[in-house]
C-alpha cells in the first residue's frame, strides 16, 4: 500500500525554524518551547496500478455454421449500431425457407378462419345427419321386433291365402285344358299354347304356395341376426350422430379448433425459425464502435461461438486497477476523486472519479479488486491496454 500525507507549508516553516533556533542555542539559555504545529489535514491518497480500457466492448461471434461469404470493412473502422459487420454463405436458401414457411402459416390461418365460416354447413350436416339416424333406429328397431312374429300380420296372410286359391283354380282349369290337348303332336300351336299357359298357371300356384307358407312362418335364426345386426349398426350410428351435433351445435368443433391453432402456432414458430436462420447469417455491430481486431477471413469456415472480432466504444475510455489489495479497496467509495498519469504519456495528468467497485475479487495472486474510474478527459495518444497510475482520494 502507497500512502502520501502533504504537509502544509505553514507547518513546515514552523518546524523548520524551531530545529534553527535549538541548534543556536547556548546551554545554559532556555530551551524555547516549540510552536504549536498547526492540525494536519487527514487527507491521504491510496495508489494503484491499472489499464486503460473503453467504456464498452465486446468479443462477437457468430450463432451458426457457415462460410463467410464477405467481411465488411477493416480493423480500426467505425461502425454504427446495426451495421453488418460480416455475412455467411446460403441467403438464398434460408429466403426459400422463409417463402415456404409464410405460405404454410398462410395456409394455417386460412383452414382455421374457414372452420368459424363453414360452420353453419357443418351444423346442419350435423342436425340431418342426426335425424336420418333417429329414423333408421327406429326402423331397425321395427324390423327386429316384427322377428318375433310370423312375417305378416292377418290382412297379408288373408290375401295371400285368396292370392292361392285364385292359383289353384286357375292352375285346375288351364290342367284340364291341358289334359284335352297334351296327346297332340308336339309341334301343334295350339298345343303349344295351352302348355305355355298350363305352365305359366302352375308358376303362379306354386309361387302363391310359397308365400302363404313364408307369411305364416316364424323368422329363422339368419333373419332375426341380420336383424340384430341392423339394430346394433342404427344404435352406433345414432350415438355417433349425437356426439357430432353435440361438437358443433354451439360452434365449431373445440378438438378441431385445437387441431387448426396448434398448426398455425407450429407454422408461425417455423417462420420466425427460418427468419432467425436468415438472420443468423449476418452478424450485426450491437452498438456503436470500432473492430479493434477482426480474427476471421472470407471463404473460412466458421463453428457457433467462434470468435469473429473485438468490437470497441472508443469514443469514451476509462481506467481499471490492477492491483488494488482488500486494504485499500476497503477506504474508498464509489463518487471518490482520483488522478491519474500514464507511463505513454508521462507528462500528462487527467483528473477521474471512482464509478464502480467490484462486489468481489478477482482471480490472480493475492486479494486484489478490481476497481473503474472514469475520467474527465484523456489525451489523445491514449490507447487501449496502456498502462495507468492511479491516486484515488480517501478521507479519514
């Protein structure tokens, strides 16, 4: 630790005159008593190493792979806030990306804004195809129950009975008729009718036969599945019916709405995806500075987090120590008076003030911390890295 105490110059001549007259003094004269020394000041000053450095900089890297296609600019250019600084080879494909990513979400939006406009179709899809189920249910219903009887009421079974009797008379007469002319040659056109309508009456007998039999008869075991079958298919489509009316009877159907916002969420994502990978190509100055060191050329190969230049506000420098220990860190304050000399410019003195403490040591030999002063003015010569002197004021 470095600590200056200035001695004002009143005290110095007082004592500095009282040391002339003792050393004059005879030995048996009396010793003069000393002249009170007036109250020193209590101001004192702790020292410390330090490096110039810009109020703001930043080592940039690039968030993706690539080739650099061009590196805008050189070392020590200054660059304004925005300014691209270098490009990465594949534009053109990332602004395919972007085109088919808005035509997707463009396609999204409009499925979803058509689901509210159809609705009212859909709803009445819906109630129809509701209704259609309710008839066929009971239909099938009918059906099923008409199983457990013979198959028709007494009206059918009455005129199916009469249906019969009218076939056996006629199949009597027209078998009469045919019993006078069956004995003819058998290329006799007479004949030839009479056996056409001979056979056309015992077809017809036959036939009433058959369906008096079937109408006064008991469904076998094939109908009546069949029927339960119906039955079961008229139900589940009902069911089914309903819970469709139910979906849409107040609105477009919630599952459907879901489905839709969640591709048009996913479509918006892959759009600002493929507009950060096209941003990703470029990398642009956070703020205004100067590329202190450009560590990347064109057409090299560049990973995620490679460094690509030292980006520098040199517009405004300051000052941090080096070497300050925990003692003297512990009698300054933040808003302090320092001074400061430089060993590239020895001749010069810049008055700065303390503007930032460090909260903890930093690394290295011994328990040092870091301390930022900023600082009215500078010379011109003063460059980055150069080395400081720093007298920081502390009151006791």
């Amino acid at each position: 630790m470095k600590t200056r105490r200035r001695i004002p110059v009143v005290i110095f001549l007082s004592i500095l005159l009282t040391l002339l007259i003792s050393a004059c003094s005879t030995g048996g004269a009396a010793t003069p008593e000393p002249t009170p020394a007036a109250e020193s000041s209590t101001s004192t000053f702790v020292s410390a190493t330090g490096v110039v450095i810009p109020s703001r900089w930043t080592m940039l890297s690039i968030p993706t792979s690539g080739v650099v296609e061009t590196v805008v600019g050189k070392e020590n250019q200054v660059f304004k806030t925005g300014d691209v600084l270098l490009r990465l080879k594949g534009k053109a494909a990332q602004e395919a990306a972007i085109s088919a990513a808005e035509v997707a979400q463009l396609a999204a939006q409009r499925k979803l804004d058509n689901l509210s406009k159809d609705h009212n179709t859909v709803r009445a899809a819906a109630q129809l195809r509701l209704a259609d189920a309710v008839k066929a249910l009971d239909k099938a219903q009918e059906k099923r129950e008409a199983k457990n009887y013979k198959r028709a009421d007494t009206a059918i079974i009455d005129r199916a009975r009469a249906d019969l009797i009218l076939a056996e008379d006629e199949f009597k007469k027209a078998n009469d008729l045919w019993a006078y002319y069956q004995d003819r040659d058998e290329n006799d056109i007479t004949r030839a009718g009479v056996l056409s309508m001979f056979s056309a009456a015992r077809l017809a007998r036959d036939k009433a036969v058959w369906n008096l039999n079937y109408l006064e008869s008991l469904p076998d075991d094939m109908e009546v599945a069949q029927a339960e079958g119906s039955l079961v298919v008229a139900k589940a489509e009902l069911e089914e019916a309903q819970r469709q009316w139910d979906k849409v009877k107040n609105g477009p159907d919630p599952e459907d709405v879901k489905q839709l916002e969640g591709e048009l969420q996913n479509a918006t994502k892959q759009l600002e995806a493929a507009r950060s990978a096209l941003a990703d190509l470029e990398l642009k100055a956070p703020f205004d500075g100067t590329t202190s060191k450009i560590s990347i050329r064109e057409g090299e190969w560049v990973n995620p987090g490679q460094t690509a230049m030292l980006l520098a506000d040199l517009s405004k420098l300051q000052v941090e120590t080096t070497d300050l220990n925990e003692i003297d860190v512990a009698r300054i304050r933040e808003g302090a008076p320092a001074e400061i000399t430089f060993d590239a410019v020895p001749d010069v003195k810049v008055s700065g003030v303390v503007e930032k403490i460090a909260a903890c040591s930093s690394e290295g030999s011994g328990v040092n911390y870091t301390v930022t002063i900023s600082m009215q003015d500078w010379p011109e010569k003063l460059r980055w890295g150069m080395t400081a002197f720093v007298d920081i004021k502390v009151e006791e």
